[in-house]
C-alpha cells in the first residue's frame, strides 16, 4: 500500500485546493491523548455473518457495490448493508456466482428492498455481473478462495482485487501522475478483518499495510475538525451541494489529502504518545463520527469508487 501513500503525499504536497493543517493534526492527537475512541466493526448490526465462506461472499459482493448513495437523500450504506443481509438470511444462494451473473436493476431492488431505481443502479449491476464471472473464472465461485490465495497478507488481497476485478481499480491521473486510492478494495480487507476478528478468513499479519478510506464522510469529519482546509471556491460548491466532477483536482485533493493526514496523525500519534494504531480504526472511528451527523456536509460527486 506504499503507492497509496506516497501518490497521496504527493498530491498533498502540489494540492491548491485542500490544505492539511499539521497543527490541527496535533491538536486532534491530543485531545484524545492518542487513543482513538474503539468502534466496533458491526456497531449498527447490519452486516451478515456466519463464521464462514458465506460471509466473505457477501462481504465482497457488498463492497463491490458500495458506492454513491447520496443522489438518493433517503438512500444509504445501511440499507445496502441490511438488504443484502435479509435476502442471504432468505436464501443462502442469491449472492452464488452464477447468480451475481444474471441479475438487473429490478432484480437488484427486490434483493435490497429498495423501491426506486438506485443511483448509478446500471454500474452496480455491472461490477455485479463481474464479480460473478471473475469468481466463477478464477475462484471455484468462491470469494474465500479469493482471500485464501492471499495468504494472509492484506496488501497482497488488495493487489488480487484490483487485479481481477477492473472496477476496483480506483485511481487517477493528477497533474500528470497516477494517484492510486483504491478505497473499496482496501475496505474490502478490512471488513473481512473486522467480521473474523483477526481471526480465521480475517486473519492478516499486515494489516497495518491497510491505510484509510478515501470516501465522502471522512474527509467531511476532518474539514469539521480542522484537519483540512478548503478553498474557500471548493468550500461553497460543498455547501451549495455543486457536484465535483469525478476526477478533477478538487476530487482527487479531497480524497489524498484525506489519506495523507490521517497517515500523519497516525505516524504523530505512535512517535508522541507510543501507541500502535491502525489505519483501520482510525476510518471506522472517524466514518462512526460521521454517519452520526446528519447535518455534515460533503462533497458531490458520481464515482463508482466511494
């Protein structure tokens, strides 16, 4: 995940629209006295587990379409999770890779319970249908086959995902350089470390490899501390709900600078206060800070990615 890093880095240094503010990276370290608050992985209870295979299945097929919920304002990561949950909870064979092959948007509602047509709904049954070939192609149908041949190794897990499913390569070219961000991928390997515990299919010796995921809600908690600072252009576009276009400089200096410091406090947190945290923890407890404010603004903007 060095390349997460240092193209993050990188943007972050050459960024004109979003600026990290090290102080107030600092002050945040410092009122939690370096111990950031413990979330649990399923503290809203909406996820499916069982133990086993079943549950890296959904696990993948979830984050392969975790994305874009705010063109719906009624519409969020909750109901994706909790639908999929159910229709399992049904029929343990409606996320089997033959399956995943065949569905369409109608057919995607009804799994989900959802009554209108999803944002972006055309995409989500695309990388659906590839999930279910690419697994059937490589994995015997199976995402524990997937996590398997990893071995252990959650930078290695991410590597296979972006490399057998094209539509979690998330990147982008930014004054001329790649900027690897790879957001799904990466929460992919860490809600399969969260359901395991550690343990079993989340068993992963580097699971500190995993940096922060780049989406709209953390970005959004760390304007509202301090930690980023936006121009004050890019600022009203977020308060006036402009959409960013995917891929422009904005976008993309929301997103690294995002990755970038928190990776900064994370580094602060273990040289000032001698305490080992995970990238890990660090998203779960800033997205639990988020999703709890219906009043955070974020930015706009129609990806596939986040």
């Amino acid at each position: 995940m060095e390349e997460v890093r240092q193209t993050s880095a990188w943007v972050a240094s050459h960024a004109k629209h979003v600026k990290v503010d090290s102080l107030e990276i600092e002050n945040v370290a410092d009122r939690i006295q370096g111990s950031v608050p413990k979330v649990e992985w399923d503290f809203e209870g909406i996820h499916y587990f069982d133990g086993g295979p079943l549950t890296v299945q959904y696990l993948l097929v979830l984050d392969a379409i975790n994305f874009c919920f705010w063109p719906d304002e009624e519409l969020s990561y909750d109901h994706l999770a909790s639908g999929l949950k159910a229709a399992l909870q049904q029929d343990n064979s409606v996320l089997d890779a033959d399956r995943l092959q065949t569905y369409d948007g109608p057919q995607l509602r009804e799994l989900l319970n959802w009554p209108r047509p999803l944002p972006l709904e055309e995409e989500r049954i695309r990388l659906l249908h590839e999930v279910g070939i690419e697994l059937e192609r490589s994995y015997e149908g199976q995402a524990a086959n997937l996590v398997k041949a990893a071995g252990n190794s959650a930078a290695r897990l991410v590597t296979l995902v972006t490399r057998h499913f094209p539509g979690f390569r998330d990147h982008s070219l930014y004054k001329g350089r790649q900027v690897f961000l790879y957001k799904r991928a990466q929460i992919f390997v860490a809600d399969v470390w969260g359901a395991f515990k550690g343990q079993g299919h989340g068993k992963f010796y580097d699971i500190g490899s995993i940096t922060i995921f780049a989406d709209y809600i953390v970005p959004a908690v760390l304007e509202q501390l301090g930690v980023l600072k936006y121009s004050s252009t890019l600022s009203n576009s977020i308060d006036s709900k402009i959409e960013i276009s995917s891929g422009s400089e904005e976008e993309i200096e929301i997103r690294a600078c995002t990755i970038y410091a928190v990776e900064k406090m994370r580094d602060l947190i273990e040289s000032k206060f001698a305490k080992k945290v995970l990238s890990v923890e660090m998203d779960l407890w800033l997205w639990s800070k988020g999703v709890q404010d219906s009043d955070l603004a974020h930015h706009r903007t129609l990806s596939i990615y986040y």
